[in-house]
C-alpha cells in the first residue's frame, strides 16, 4: 500500500467504516484516559494535566509523524524521568512545579525539532538495548514505589528525598504506621479485579473496569464522607491555553534533562515505530516521528502538561481496536475533550487508591525477566550492562541510572575491540617463536567476525 509522503489519508469514509473507527477510538479512550490522568498523578502534576495531554498530543503526533497507527500519550518511562528531574526543583503538585513541567515540554520539543533539523537522528542510536531494557525494569519498580502512599490511603509526602529505592522505603514505612485499615482491602480487589478481568473480559479494558467499580464503591459506602482521600473533581471546560514560562530556559541542568528526555522519547518512539512497520506495512520515517513528536510536545507546553512520546501500550490497543488509519486516534482525541468538557466533576468521587490500581496494573507487564534473561544468554556484556543500569536507576536514581548504563557501553566496546599487544614479553615463555604482528591482528579480527556471523545465525528463525 502506498502512503502519502506528507499526510496520513484514511481509506474511504463509509457509514461502516465510521463506526468502526469510532468504537476502535472509544476503546482507545477506555484504556488510555485513566492511564494517562494516572501518569500525571505520579510525575508529580494534577490528573488533569493527563487529560489535557492526551487531547493535544495524539492527533499532533499522528497528522505529522509517519505512521498512521502510532499513539502518543504519557507513559511510565518518562513520567519517572519527569519526576526524577523535575523534584529538586519544586514540590510535586505546586504551582511552581507545574511551571517547571510545562517549561521541561516546551523544551522537549524544541530538541526534537532541533534534532530533525540538524540531521541529528543517529543520536536514537545513543541509548542501546541493554541500557533501555535495565531502565524499564528498574523505572517500573520506582513508578510502582510511588503509588505506595496512595495504595495505603495515606497522601503523598510533601517533599521526596529522591526517586530512589531507599526513598520509597523509608516512604513506605511511614505510609504503612499511618495506613487506614480499609484503604488497602479496597486497593487490593482492585488489583484481584483488574487481574480476573483480564483473563475472563480480555476485550474491556481493565482500567476501566477498576474505575467504573471504584466510582459506585465510593458512591455506595460514602468513602468521601469517610475521609478516604479523592481524585478531586477536575476543571470542567476545554484545556486551558497558556504560554510556558521562558525563565526556566536559563536552566542548562535543566536542559541537560530534557535532552536526555528527548533521547529516551526518540528511541521509544523510533523502535514502537519499526514494530508497528514491521507488523502492518505503516511507513516508518524517524525524521517525519522526530517531527511529530517535537509538536505534539510543544503543544502539550502550552495545556500545561508534562513530556509524551509514542506509548508501546496505547499502539497496542489502536491495533488490537483493528485500526487502518489515524481516525480512530481522531475519535479518541474528541472523546477525551468530551470527558474534559463533561465529566470533570465526577472525578471527586474517584479514590486515589484506584488510580494507584490502574498504575500498577499499567506498569507490571514492563517487569518481564525474559528480555534481560534473554540478554544474558546471547552476550554476557550486555547482559552485564542491563543489570548495571538496572541497579544504578533503582538504588540511585533515573537520570545517573541512563548516564551510567551509556557508560558501560562505552566500557563494554572497548573492551571488545581491544587489541593486545603482540610483543608482550611478561606472559609469553622466552622460547616461544617470535609471532607476526600482523598476521596475529588479522586472526583476532577474523575471530571476531566469525563470532558476529555466528550470532546473526543463532538469531535467524
């Protein structure tokens, strides 16, 4: 199938072809909007500013991108990264930490549009596989470390120590001498709810069942009334339009954040990109993503939201829906400033507890073994990188845990195109025959590239 060069066209428009894509975008909505208001509540801005984000950002990034099927939205990965750059700045949820979210977004799109204009889109290559797969694993646990307070009905710490492990303990320790008896019997059936729904109802979305429960639980034993902490009724109206404030942009640590959140961004973009390629026949052009994705953020700065790029978990839904075109990510985007223009209000009778449900449930499928495992067993190296960022991430936090990671890399390929040298007269014995030095060379480069070709094979079906 051949696709246009410059915007995405839907086959044509049908009555049945419609409402295809609309039940296609309305179980889109289904699954994302809770996610993506429970995202928000994590890197540290209002739910509301999930919902403002998840109605600039998809139709953006898809009428500019290349790929008709790609969805963007807050995801986990980058929310960690958002709330590891942003909390020594500012406490989470105050006005000056909102600032700072939207300022970060601003520049988010701007390095990727910089990116693309440089030619810079070699730079997806800066973040290898291991350092990406060690990341997941480790963000997933401290994404997981956040929703402990609101798991045990206990609000959030006003100030964080760090977006570490022995933060999120101490955290927990205190969250569990202050806990409401009731608070985590309701957050676990949540959990076994969310858990049987996806075995026995695997085409209803689970977070939507969590939140659908959790609404006439709170309705029917007044856990309001009860001092059970809520959502909060959200603003009713569409996404309010403000220019970012430019002073943060003095910042070059923050800048140093933001372009490491531009890379990250890239590299999941890029690769969910290639998949969906891969799988569909889509067109894949990084440039064209890097492109979309510059204005999808920059949009998002101005609804006062936080840093988005192609959600793995959304796509997913958008082809499983049986998409063939970017409608229904149209349909998904008229939906959310529906629920933005609606049902703000309903929202203060939503437990935060069942937010902290739909995060956990989102983010425990990224804790799979098998990838690392997997990595461990084709390259010791990388399987040695993976696990060095996986601990530097959990025990120090996100951004060193990336820094760290790209370091053993470096390390790891020095180590394997090292060339020692011939005339080492320590180790070998005084009557071994003088050795040509580059007839040695050559053998050890030979070596190597049989290794790599047998590598290749082994992975070949």
């Amino acid at each position: 199938m051949r696709l246009d060069t410059h915007f995405p066209r839907n086959d044509p428009a049908t009555l049945g072809g419609l409402v295809h894509d609309a039940a296609a975008g309305a179980n889109l909505a289904l699954a994302m909007l809770p996610k993506a208001m429970a995202y928000a509540a994590v890197a540290g801005v209002p739910p509301a500013y999930g919902l403002y984000a998840s109605c600039a950002a998809p139709t953006l990034a898809v009428v500019f991108g290349s790929n008709r099927l790609l969805f963007t939205g807050p995801v986990g990965v980058m929310t960690v990264l958002v709330l590891g750059s942003l909390h020594h700045y500012a406490e989470p949820f105050s006005p000056a930490y909102i600032e700072l979210a939207a300022s970060l977004t601003l520049m988010v799109g701007v390095l990727n549009l910089v990116f693309v204009g440089a030619r810079l889109g070699f730079l997806v290559q800066a973040i290898p596989t291991p350092v990406t797969e060690g990341f997941i694993a480790a963000a997933a646990l401290l994404i997981i470390g956040t929703q402990v307070s609101p798991a045990l009905g206990v609000p959030p710490p006003t100030t964080r120590s760090g977006v570490h492990l022995p933060a999120f303990l101490a955290e927990a320790a205190e969250a569990w001498a202050r806990r409401d008896v009731l608070v985590p019997v309701l957050f676990a059936a949540c959990i076994a709810i969310a858990l049987l729904a996806r075995r026995l109802l695997p085409r209803i979305p689970d977070a939507l069942i969590v939140v659908s429960l959790a609404l006439a639980v709170a309705f029917a034993l007044g856990l309001r009334e009860r001092g059970v902490e809520m959502v909060g009724a959200l603003p009713t109206g569409l996404p309010p339009v403000s220019a970012p404030s430019l002073a943060p942009l003095l910042s070059s640590q923050l800048w140093a954040s933001a372009a490491l959140l531009t890379l990250v961004g890239m590299t999941e973009t890029s690769s969910i990109s290639r998949f969906v390629a891969c799988r569909t026949g889509q067109r894949s052009d990084p440039g064209r993503e890097a492109v979309g994705q510059g204005l999808a953020n920059l949009a998002v700065s101005f609804v006062g939201g936080y840093p988005v790029c192609a959600s793995l978990s959304g796509t997913s839904v958008n082809l499983a829906g049986g998409a063939r075109g970017p409608r229904p990510i149209y349909f998904f985007t008229a939906l959310a400033l529906l629920v933005a223009l609606c049902l703000g209000p309903l929202f203060a009778h939503l437990p935060r507890f069942a937010l902290a449900a739909v995060v956990m449930m989102a983010v425990v499928s990224l804790l799979d073994l098998r990838r690392p495992l997997a990595l461990w067993r084709e390259d010791k190296l990388d399987g040695l990188v993976a696990l060095t960022t996986f601990l530097v991430t959990l025990l120090v936090g996100p951004e060193r845990g990336i820094l760290l990671g790209v370091g053993a890399v470096a390390l790891c390929y020095l180590w394997r195109t090292r060339l020692v040298p011939v005339r080492e007269r320590l180790w070998r014995p005084s009557a071994a025959p003088e050795l040509d030095p580059a007839a040695t060379k050559l053998g050890r480069l030979a070596g190597r590239a049989f290794a790599e070709l047998k590598k290749r094979r082994a992975k070949e079906p």
